[in-house]
C-alpha cells in the first residue's frame, strides 16, 4: 500500500537532491516502506538525467551573433584572452594541449560520426559552409585511448592510431578548400617538449598546421584602411619533384592605440531613471565602453572564413599540409565555440601541395602562320593557379567584406626561387612530415629540413627559429638511433653505430 | 565604496564571459525572439556594471537571471508577446501512473525530451530550463522567478512527470 503519493513533489524533491537534511532523513524513512515510491524516485532521476543531457545539447546562441548586429561589441567573448592563453610557449602549453586533445574528447558530448579519422582530407572536402561548431571534430578520439592521461608523449608505440594524413584532392572535383584561422601553436610545444624528453612525438600527435604556425612569417602588414592583408607564393615543393608549394599568408594589422578607445561607444537605452542614476548609467557605459574597446583592439578581424578555389585546369590535384583532424573548437569547455577572429597582429600560415596539370605544348613559332589561339576566355581567371577568397568583418563593423586574390605565378619552370622565409616555412612542415612519417612526405629528409630552414635564421628576433634547428638536430639524433633509447637506466648507451 | 576600476572591469568580464552566452539562451526562450533577448542582456550588464561584487554578493548568475528576466517580462507585459506563464496551467497536468523502467530507458533520447519540452506550460519550461540547463537550485530559482520554493519544486515535479509520460507511451513522437 503506497504511503506517498505519486504526485508528491518530494518525490523530485529527493531525487534532485533538494531537500534539507533533516527532510531529508524524514522522507528516507517513508521511503523505506514504499518500493513504488523509491521506484518513481528511479524514474524521476532518470527523466532528470535525460533532460539534462537533452538541454545539455542544445547549442548556446552564438555571442558572434551578438556582433553580427550593429550593437555594441561589449558583449563580445574576450577573444584576446583565447588568444593569448595559446601563445605562451612550455609546459602549460603541453599540458593544455593535451588536456583538450586528450582529456576534452572523451567527456565532451559530441554528435555521432564527426570524427575525423574516416575522412580522409576532411579539411579540403568539407562543404561550402566554413567548418564551425557543429563540425567540429573530435580530434584525438583514438589518442584518448592511448593517452589516458596528460602528460608528456609516452612513445612510438603509441604512434599510427589518430590522424590520416590528407591525401590528395583533384581539383577538378573538389575545387574547394577551406581552413581555419583560429589554429593554435601549442601542438609545436608537444613535438618539442617529447623531442627534448628523448623520444619522437607519437605520429598522432603531430599537428604540422600547428607547428608552422608557431612561428612569425614576413607577410606584407595590411594597408591602414585594411584589418588584414593576404599573400600568396608558390615555389616548386621541396620534397616532391613536379609538385609545388602555396603558402598562404593572412596578416592582422596591428593593434590600433589605445586612443580609439572611444570608437565603440555604447548607445544608450531609453531610460527612466533619475538623473543620478543617469550619471551612473553613464558611468557604467564609459566601463563598458572600455571593456568593449580592450576586445576590439584586440582583434584585426572577426568571422574570418577562408577558402581557397583551385584553377582545375591548372591544377590537377592538392591537399592541404596539416590540419589533418583539426578541432576547430578550442575554447573553455563551456564557452565552447570557433572564434574564427583574426587575433590583431597575430598572422595565419596555410600551405598547400599542388600537383600540377602538365602544361600544353608551347605555340610553335614554325606554326604561327596558322595561329591556334589557345581558349583563354578570361585570361585573368584562367590563368590563375587558385584564388583565395576571404570574408571577415571588422570587429566594429555588422557588415562582412570579401576579399578576393588569385595567385597568378609562372609556369613552374620558370618559378622565381623561393624566399628564406618561404623556405622556413617549408623546413618546419618538412619537419612534420617527417615526424608523422607521412606518407606524402616524398624526399624529405633531415638534411632537406636543415637546408631549408638556415637561410631563414638570419631573420629570427625571438630566437625561435634557431631553437627549431637545435630541436631538428635532436629528432635526427633520436630518428637514426637503432633502437628508441626509451629507459637508458637499464642498458648502458650503445646506440652510436 | 566602488572597487579600482580594473578590478571592476574585471569583475564585469568575467561575469560576461561566464554567463552571456546562458542568459542570451535563457532569455530568448522566455521571449521568442533573440533580437529582443540580445537587448535585454546587453541592459542587464549594463545594470551589472553599477554593482560592485560585494552587492552582488557572489549571486552574479543569480542576479544576472533575476534582472534579465524582469525585464523579459516587461517586455512581455508590454507587448502581449505571448501569456506569460499562465499560472494554473500546471494543475491540469498531472502525472499518471508509473511506467516500467525498462521501457523508458529506450524512450530517452535527446530529440524526443527536446520536441516534448515545448508542450509543456511555460512556466514548466521555464523552471526546467534554470534547474536543468542553467543547473539553479530550488532556492535560487525561486529568487529568480518570485514563486516559492514550494511552488518551483511543484512545477519540477510535474514537468518531469508529465516528460516521463510522453517518453514512456508506446506513441511518443
């Protein structure tokens, strides 16, 4: 005989927790005589739990969207915060990548099939709609398995479980590719701090966007009027014969000084309150005005979409170099949303191997009497290798901008040789290749990297480059002994040749 | 006394970067309409900004939710958006028999909780939402929304009650 009623609502009460202790004891008494009780108890949990996992994934509203409209901008996410939590170099850096690259997949919900690793060139295929919250992928799901733990790399055997390198991608099918500007740099410190600990980075854990993006490349600054500017070289690829090499370069202006503070002013509500009040309203304004200006210098460009349209009839296929099995979300965990904001300042490195389309046989003059002039409708377009297209909006501006550039180069053969810059680049993408043991990594090898990356030592105001040529060193070291030398404590060294 | 003004600052930053992105959410279910809701919010914080943490008394999401909503039903009251939270509408939902619980546990699925939820009262819906969205106690939900403790625990329980129903019936969407 049920001795509380079914509609009780100490029944959720208890279930939830909310009930003070002596309600409590009170009520586990009555409960103790009353299976149908504690079973409705059961089930109220159950709901519960549903529900809040239910509402747990329904997405927040977009704090963008709060941009996007010509409102004020004090509302915004403290993008420079998320920022410069990924710029400091060490171990906090280490850990934290592998806090969100290990520990985050596995207890963040996240909707079935994004994971990257069945998607081979996932970053290059993905539609038109630029990679956002709802594609962001699970990086490291397999690596979570085999690193249960933060910590540093535990070894090669761990390697060869996670990303799949891109392949290949052929232009005339694929003509789109797209990559993000929210790319960390902390996956150079996970390479390098497992590098220094004596051990090769497992393959998996080898994120080349990263890397190249850890160190400052010498882009053109934006003109005044712009937030950002992009260039585009293309070289013959190092380690591949016949293929060639696209770097991508987008460049935030500088933050602007602290005067323009001014510039966001937050407009006022039509407001009944008294004139004190007034003047504390004003007051509060001119504090969130300040917090407004403090985000906004922070950032060059906000909702920055990049894609890139391959030329298929120059083209025959590309892929992009890294940015395998990216997670596109890297924020607190409950913030969780792409900031695709151009950090002001801060600079974005994307390259892309090309396979070119073999080019037609030159008009020979012998011929000329009867010309055959080659179908070039739009010789601008055509004769464009690829064409990066850009969308952003100024942090301070609801309206968005395009930009458009084709990279026109020459025919391959006659390539201007490539810049010390543009080679370091190369060596530190080289380097992850290398390290990933990719398996389009073609002819790189030690000496490759080493060669490429010296001429860009004689511009390195942060020493990091110099640092990147000592760590090569170290991995070579590390790649040619015969065995890993993972507990050298037991066996004396004998691992010179 | 106000606090240094950086302190301050940090104070309101901390407080945007926490619980913006909930209110906009919670907000704009009360209102339908997430313009308005943006609106709402971004007075809120404004308000925030004339409090010192020591008159918030370590009840920022708290007060942020209190003032937010306030203002929605203003809103609401002023516009004839829709009946707010109709009180009474509960009373007709009561729930019916227990089910096994074998049988809900394959019923339970975000998609079938989520579609259900809107066809509860909106006053349900609402305490749902801060209890189970926003994770507010019984008490501060009642600060929140001006009913008693009694009254939210009442809501809760039939809210989930008449969930477990729909999810449990061999016809549930």
């Amino acid at each position: 005989m049920p001795q509380i009623d079914q509609n009780d609502p100490r029944l959720t009460a208890y279930a939830l927790d909310e009930m003070s202790a002596a309600d409590r004891a009170a009520f586990e008494q009555l409960l103790r005589d009353d299976p149908a009780a504690r079973a409705a108890v059961d089930e109220i949990r159950r709901t519960a739990d549903a529900l809040a996992a239910a509402l747990a994934s329904e997405p927040l509203p977009e704090r963008s969207v709060v941009l996007a409209t010509p409102r004020p901008h004090w509302l915004r996410r403290l993008v420079s915060e998320s920022w410069t939590l990924w710029l400091p170099v060490g171990a906090v850096a280490c850990f934290a990548v592998f806090f969100w690259r290990v520990y985050l997949p596995d207890h963040q919900r996240r909707p079935a099939g994004t994971t990257n690793a069945s998607a081979p060139g996932r970053p290059a295929g993905i539609p038109l709609e630029f990679a956002d919250a709802g594609s962001a992928d699970g990086v490291g799901a397999a690596s979570a398995e085999v690193h249960p733990r933060p910590g540093p790399p535990t070894g090669l055997t761990s390697s060869a479980t996670t990303l799949k390198p891109a392949h290949f991608l052929t232009a005339r099918q694929n003509p789109t590719s797209q990559f993000a500007v929210n790319v960390g740099t902390a996956g150079y410190d996970v390479v390098r701090r497992s590098v220094e600990s004596g051990e090769l980075p497992p393959t998996g854990l080898v994120r080349i966007e990263e890397m190249v993006n850890y160190f400052s490349y010498r882009y053109p600054r934006p003109p005044a009027t712009d937030p950002l500017a992009v260039s585009t070289e293309m070289h013959a690829a190092p380690w591949a014969t016949g293929h060639l090499l696209v770097r991508i370069g987008l460049q935030g202006r500088e933050a602007p000084a602290v005067a323009s503070a001014k510039a966001a002013p937050v407009p006022a509500p039509a407001s009944t309150e008294s004139p004190t009040a007034g003047r504390t309203t004003h007051a509060a304004r001119e504090l969130l005005t300040a917090v407004a200006a403090d985000e906004i210098r922070a950032i060059a460009a906000r909702d920055v979409k990049v894609q890139v349209d391959f030329n298929p009839d120059r083209v025959l296929a590309y892929r992009l170099i890294g940015y395998e099995n990216r997670l596109v979300k890297r924020d607190d965990a409950e913030l969780a949303t792409p900031d695709n904001n151009l950090a002001a300042g801060r600079s974005v490195t994307a390259l892309y191997e090309i396979i070119p389309l073999p080019l037609p046989a030159p008009p020979r003059t012998a011929v000329a009497a009867k010309p055959v002039p080659p179908p070039t409708p739009d010789p601008a377009d055509t004769a464009a290798w690829l064409t990066v297209k850009l969308r952003y909006a100024e942090p301070a501006a609801p309206q968005g901008r395009t930009v458009i550039v084709p990279l026109h180069a020459n025919a391959p053969a006659d390539l201007p040789p490539p810049s010390a810059d543009f080679k370091f680049a190369a060596a530190v993408a080289g380097f992850g290749l290398m390290l990933q043991n990719n398996p389009n990594k073609g002819t790189i090898s030690w000496d490759m990297i080493e060669e490429l990356a010296l001429p860009g030592l004689a511009d390195d105001s942060g020493g990091r480059r110099h640092d990147f040529v000592s760590l090569v060193k170290k991995a070579r070291a590390l790649d040619s002994a015969p065995t890993p030398p993972a507990k050298p404590e037991s066996t004396p060294a004998t691992t010179s040749p | 006394m106000s606090p240094p003004l950086d302190e301050h600052t940090a104070f309101v930053r901390e407080a945007i970067r926490l619980h913006e992105r909930p209110l906009l959410r919670y907000v704009a279910h009360l209102l339908g309409d997430p313009d308005r809701a943006r609106d709402i919010v971004q007075d809120t914080f404004i308000k925030l900004c004339r409090q010192t943490p020591a008159e918030i008394g370590g009840h920022v999401a708290e007060w942020l939710f209190t003032v937010a909503r306030r203002a929605a039903l203003d809103v609401i009251r002023k516009e004839g958006r829709m009946s707010p939270f109709a009180e009474g509408q509960a009373e007709r939902l009561v729930a019916a028999e227990p089910t096994p619980a074998s049988q809900t546990e394959t019923r339970e699925s975000c998609q079938q909780v989520l579609a259900l939820l809107p066809r509860l009262p909106h006053n349900q819906q609402e305490v749902v939402r801060l209890k189970f969205q926003e994770g507010f106690s019984y008490k501060e939900i009642a600060a929140i929304t001006h009913l008693s403790m009694g009254n939210v625990g009442f809501l809760l329980h039939t809210a989930l009650a008449t969930l477990r129903r729909e999810l449990t019936r061999p016809s549930a969407v």
